[in-house]
C-alpha cells in the first residue's frame, strides 16, 4: 500500500494543523467552562494553568495521524477510479466521486 | 491547479499562532500536499483524474483532520492524557477494522523504528492480525 517515495504529509504540518485547533478549543474551554480565570492573559496558547493547556502529540502520534490521511486520500482515489474503469474510461469524473462518497465518509 | 513538489520544500516552521492568515496558509499548505498525494496516486494507477476532483478531495480531508483532531483531543483527554499518543489514532479508526489493522501494524514499525517506548511493550508486533478482536489495547497508564 505504501510506497517509499510517495508523497505524505509532513509531520510538522499536520502537528501546526492540530495546534491550531487545539488552541482554539483550549481557548473556547477557557472563556466557557473558567469564566473567572478569563483575564485575556492566554492569547497564545501557552495557557497558564495546567487545566487549560491545549493538548500536544507526540511524534509517532503525528505520523500515524499523517499515514491516516494519506489513506483517506488514497483511498477516495483508488475507489473513483475502479468505478471510473468499471465505466470503461481513465478520467476520475465528478460522478465518479459522488458514487463513492457516502461510503468512504461512513468508512473514515 | 497544477501543483509542483517545491511548493512544500519551502516550507518553513512556524510557530505563531491564532491568525486567521495562518489558518489560511496552513490550510493551503495542507491542501497542497493532498493534491500532490492525490495526483501521485491517479499516476500511479494510470487513472486521469480531473482538477477540480482533486481540489474537492483535498478539501475532505481538511475537513476530515479538522473532525481527527477534534476525536484525538477527546480520545486523550478521556484516558486522562494531554498527549495524543498512537493509540488514540488507532482508537479514531476503529469502526474500520481493516483502517485499524493496517494502523496498528504501521504503529508497530514506527515503534519498531525508534525503541524508545519504555511500557507498552506487552503487545508483540503482530503483522498479519486481521483486527478480529477488535478492540484496540490501550496500555494502562
């Protein structure tokens, strides 16, 4: 399934992509759940008490993460296209995508 | 939408935070990098695929790590951690058990690779394990 020289998603990305996220839950935590401690002090993240601080991954954490996404990508393309060959054409249309959808959402 | 590789050699770290321009361009770098997974794979299985198929496929799996991220946080936090561990991944696929299978044996080269985990070692790595149980073993931490 995984071929050295493929293409993937660099770790470093995807770990900016969940801190992003996780910042800005930590921070909606932060106004809703604490509005006592919601001096504006944490705008960046670095929340001060420990309770608020957003969540981290580790690294093996990462690359599986990335791994994950590279199958569903794969994956969405593999299934269009065995549909597309089924058609008995080389060119992934948008029909082709919209029959495989809903069981590729259900699958990820 | 043609997309070559060095737009994401360039890619620098970058450590700031809460910008709407920042989630811009990680969105976009991240997009970048589905595209080129994308177009590499409709190559690879001799398949032509259609521009704005690729863009709409980059766009699913943005809004399907918004969604994995959201699961590992909750996935963490529920077992008590601030770190998302590889379980956690693992755990977000379980409703696939092929997904999950196919993780846990990446998991297990990844572990493999760099022997520095110190507890969870009482799983032996178990290549060909088809998931049948399941359940994914979480280490009692």
């Amino acid at each position: 399934m995984d071929d050295n020289e493929a293409p993937t998603f660099e770790p470093d990305l995807i770990r900016a992509i969940f801190k992003h996220i996780w910042i800005k839950k930590a921070q909606e935590r932060e106004r809703n759940g604490f509005p006592n401690t919601e001096a504006g002090d944490s705008e960046v993240g670095a929340g001060t008490s420990k309770k608020n601080r957003p969540t981290s991954a580790n690294t093996n954490a990462l690359k599986l993460s990335c791994e994950l996404l590279r199958i569903f990508i794969t994956e969405a393309i593999q299934r269009a296209g065995t549909i597309a060959e089924a058609e008995g054409s080389t060119m992934i249309e948008p029909t082709h995508l919209e029959r495989i959808l809903p069981q590729l959402l259900l699958d990820f | 939408m043609e997309v070559d590789e060095d737009n994401r050699s360039d890619f620098e770290k970058e450590e700031e935070e809460e910008d709407d321009s920042v989630s811009d361009l990680l969105r976009d770098r991240f997009r970048l990098s589905a595209i080129s997974i994308a177009e590499s794979e409709a190559k690879r299985s001799g398949m032509e695929i259609s521009p704005p198929i690729v863009a709409c496929i980059a766009d699913l799996a943005f809004k399907y790590i918004g969604q994995l991220a959201k699961d590992l946080e909750l996935f963490a936090h529920h077992a008590g951690r601030k770190s998302v561990t590889m379980t956690d991944v693992i755990v977000s696929a379980h409703r696939n058990e092929h997904l999950a299978a196919s993780l846990r044996s990446y998991s297990d080269e990844l572990k493999a690779k760099e022997p520095q985990s110190e507890r969870k070692r009482k799983k032996v790595p178990r290549k060909e394990d088809k998931g049948i149980d399941g359940m994914v073993n979480i280490p009692d931490l």
